[in-house]
C-alpha cells in the first residue's frame, strides 16, 4: 500500500511539473508556409475577350449629365455561359488597367467566369487620344513628344483646369459607392452569382459598399447584393476608415486645400495640382509604352540624366531596387551596365526594407548606356514585359490622373465600425464571406493589419492569408499569380 501512495505521489508530481513547463518554457511555434499548386488554365488567354462598357452612373445634381457615367472593362469567354461575375475596384490613382494581368489570370483559370474592372468617373477627363494613336502606330515617340516634352504647350498636353471641373468637388464616397451599386446591378441582371473585390482603396471602397444602405424607405445595405467580398492588400482600417475628420490640409502656415468646404464651393482644385499631379501619372503612362513598344531602343533626352533604354527607363521608375518607396513599387529586376549609390528617400521612407534600394548615378566606365535584366522570376516577382504589354491598352490605362480630393477625405472621416454613420448599417451587421489577402511587402503584410476590419465583423466567415514576398503592386501583377489560386480554392467553398 506504501509503494502505491509513492507511486501515485511521483505521478502526480510529474504531472505537476508537465503542468508548469508552459509558463517555465518557451512552447515552440510550428510554422507552415502557404503552399499552393501552379494556376491551371482551363482557357487559352487568347480566347478572353475584352469590353469597354459605359453605364448611367449615379445622377449626381451638380454634375453636368454627360459625366455621371459608371465604367468599367469586361473580361469573358465568348461562347461560354457565366455564373459569377467579379466585379473589381482599382487602388488609389490606379484605374481598370492595373488589374488586367489578374483578371485575365482569373478567367482563364475558371469556367463561367466574368471580370469586370472599373474605372472610377474621374477618368474620363483623361486625354489619351495620342496614347491611344501611339499604340495604333507602334510608334511610343507621338506619346512622349505630346506628353511629355510638349508638356503644357500648344502643341502638347495641357491637364484640364480645375475651375472647368468644380463639380468634381462633390464627387465623395457616396457618389462612387452608388456608380458601384449600378454596376453591381448590371452583373446581377447577368449571373446568378456576384462578388465584389478591390485593391488597396479599392478594397476599402469595396468594405464601403457592403454597409452602405441604398434603399429608399427600406433597408437594403450592398451587402446582400452581393455573395462574397475579396480585398487585396488593403481594406478598412488600413487604407480607408479612420475617423479622421480632416477638415483641411496644410503645410507649416501653407494652407493646400481648405476642405469639403471649399471643394464644393470650387475655392480649391478638386484634384491635387501638388506632388500627384497628372503629370506625374501621364509620365508613367509615357513611361509604359516605351517599354513595351521600342524596349530596346534608348530613351528620349530629358527623362533621366544619363543614357538609358526605354525599359530600363521604365524599371527604374517604379521597381523596388529603385523607387523611393519599397511598398508603392514592383519587383521587376535591376539595372546593369550603371554606376550605383545609395537611395536614402527609400531609407527614410521604409526604414529598413529601403536599405537595400539604390539610385542610379550614371553609366558604368566602359558601357555606353544602363540597360535593364528581368532577372529570376522566383525573386523578381513580376514580368517587366508582361506588365507593360497589359498596361498599354486602347481602353483604359492602368493609372487615374484626376483622383477627386473629396474621395479621400470622405473616406477618411469614417470609422471603421460605421457605428451611427449616416447612410450605413454598422459594420458588425455585415456578413458577406470575406477573402483578405496581403502583400508581405506591401501595405497589408501579415495577418494584423486585417484585425480591425475583422474585428469589426464578429461572427462572419474571414479568411486571411499573405503572400510574402510580394509588394503592394506584384500582388495584381505577378506571374503564376497566388491570388488567383486561392480566389479559386475559396470560391470553390461558397455556396
């Protein structure tokens, strides 16, 4: 009997001690990458046909009728009958371009499904007509002369001037929120399914719809027209909802622009005439179709100090090595036959994922001029080539000159639980399944940053997954795009 009291008294203190070791231990914590199988293509991209579609828009009072229009491109399979339609918004100055390379990834790799990109209302102030005359001709110098080297001349491109568009003072959130709601209608009409998605502000414009209530004496939030919400490296609380309530924005005793105030009153420009201007926007259009139309050939004197080729005018504009901005880039591959130095704008910037970006300072002794590698696709995550091939299109363009002000400080003044906000449900009441997927070097780059949107949502079927990696463009522009895949995968789970 003794030996049975000690032995149960050892057993119990072993299984004391086991119930110790976690606060005495440090508990290892498994780790498993995300693994997915390549994107199977079930139709040729060749048979993905495209539409450019113009819709009547929401009736905006102060607005001339000819621009209260809804857009956006259509990407399908002819012959075949559609059951979902996905409709997707762009990020903040992007327009239905720069999620081309996706939405073609997407139809091909679906049976029954449509694509549908917009283009938010401001552009179609843009003036492309040479744009479009260059990508007729094969012939990227008509673009540059008129954009860029006759840049606001007579014979050149003049951006259009505020005080002509006042109106676009009133173009807020609602105002975009119920261009979305008609073309969300349209879809329904078409598919039995609907879902909607967005990237960066699109998703948080996207987050928007789902509260917002356009019934008339009724309820009717967007989320019950819709089956599934899908955000790319962004959404609420990360680029939109923060209960900022910014009635003005300055610089030191420089007022820029006074606010929804003055915006209606056409007091300040409804676009920004500052920092992102369209000229910065039109260059990188320019900056496009060299690339993809004479790659090879140098660029024009005036774009960069020293000799270079049009691609490698193009990569240095906005790949991750170079840019001053780690996240807002793509990973496209680097410059050779160039002096280098450091890149601080990126350090300051990023901190230390800029550390590792550079500047270029000019030829290399012994070359004549800096050229541009695309480099290993398994690290450079994006196809230089492929990207500026999608992004010189007839329809569209992949960037939106004229960004309305009054959008981002509408969607700043919100918060994220739309608690009490006129025109919204809150946001707990929204229970559409939800697909959250962020770029590890972009804006969203681990499972938190989707915390206060989810947080906000208790209750509703969320997934979240990240894409390490990928910058906070690569993630609509990548080859053998992930998000693809499991968009795929996880509409396989919706009802």
């Amino acid at each position: 009997m003794r030996g049975l009291l000690r032995f149960k008294h050892v057993i119990g203190l072993y299984l004391g001690l086991i119930g110790l070791l976690p606060s005495c231990l440090p508990i290892p914590q498994v780790k498993l990458e995300l693994e997915l199988a390549d994107l199977e293509v079930i139709h040729p991209v060749n048979l993905i046909r495209t539409e450019y579609v113009v819709i009547p828009g929401y009736q905006e009072e102060h607005t001339p009728d000819i621009y209260n229009k809804a857009y956006y491109e259509r990407y399908y399979i002819s012959k075949t009958s559609t059951n979902t339609i996905l409709v997707l918004m762009p990020g903040i100055y992007g327009g239905a371009g720069s999620l081309d390379l996706l939405a073609r990834q997407l139809v091909s790799s679906n049976d029954g499904l449509e694509v549908w990109a917009i283009d938010r209302r401001a552009n179609i102030f843009e003036d492309r007509s040479v744009m479009k005359k260059s990508i007729r001709t094969s012939n990227p110098y008509l673009a540059f002369d008129y954009y860029v080297k006759n840049y606001k001349t007579p014979e050149g491109f003049n951006p259009v001037p505020p005080k002509d568009i006042a109106f676009m003072g009133y173009w807020g959130l609602e105002v975009h929120l119920r261009d979305l709601h008609e073309v969300i209608l349209k879809a329904q009409e078409q598919a039995p399914r609907v879902l909607l998605g967005g990237h960066s502000l699109g998703a948080a414009i996207s987050g928007f719809y789902t509260a917002f209530d356009f019934g008339q004496g009724k309820t009717d939030p967007g989320y019950k027209h819709i089956s599934g919400l899908v955000l790319l490296d962004g959404g609420l609380g990360r680029t939109g909802g923060f209960d900022i309530k910014l009635e003005s924005l300055g610089l030191g005793p420089l007022e820029l622009f006074s606010g929804v105030k003055g915006l209606e009153e056409g007091k300040d420009s409804p676009y920004l005439t500052f920092a992102l201007n369209p000229k910065m926007f039109v260059r990188r259009d320019v900056l496009i179709l060299l690339g993809y139309l004479k790659p090879k050939e140098l660029a024009p004197e005036g774009l960069y100090p020293f000799p270079l080729t049009n691609l490698a005018a193009l990569g240095l504009s906005e790949d991750d090595q170079y840019s001053s901005s780690t996240v807002f880039s793509s990973s496209w591959g680097q410059v050779f036959n160039a002096e280098t130095a450091g890149n601080l704008t990126a350090v300051i910037l990023g901190g230390v994922e800029g550390v590792r970006s550079q500047s270029v300072t000019g030829v290399a002794k012994g070359a004549s001029f800096v050229d541009w590698d695309q480099g290993d696709l398994s690290r450079e995550r994006s196809n230089i080539a492929e990207v500026a091939k999608s992004s010189s299109l007839i329809d569209t363009n992949t960037t939106e000159w004229y960004f309305p002000i009054r959008l981002a400080l509408d969607m700043g003044s919100l918060n994220v639980r739309l608690d009490n906000a006129k025109g919204y449900i809150p946001t707990s009441q929204v229970t559409t399944p939800t697909l959250a997927i962020g770029a590890g070097r972009g804006l969203a780059p681990d499972a938190r940053s989707f915390a206060a949107y989810q947080n906000a949502r208790p209750g509703s079927a969320f997934s979240t997954y990240n894409l390490p990696g990928l910058t906070h463009f690569d993630i609509v522009q990548t080859a053998n795009n992930p998000v693809a895949r499991l968009f795929n995968l996880w509409l396989e789970q919706l009802n």
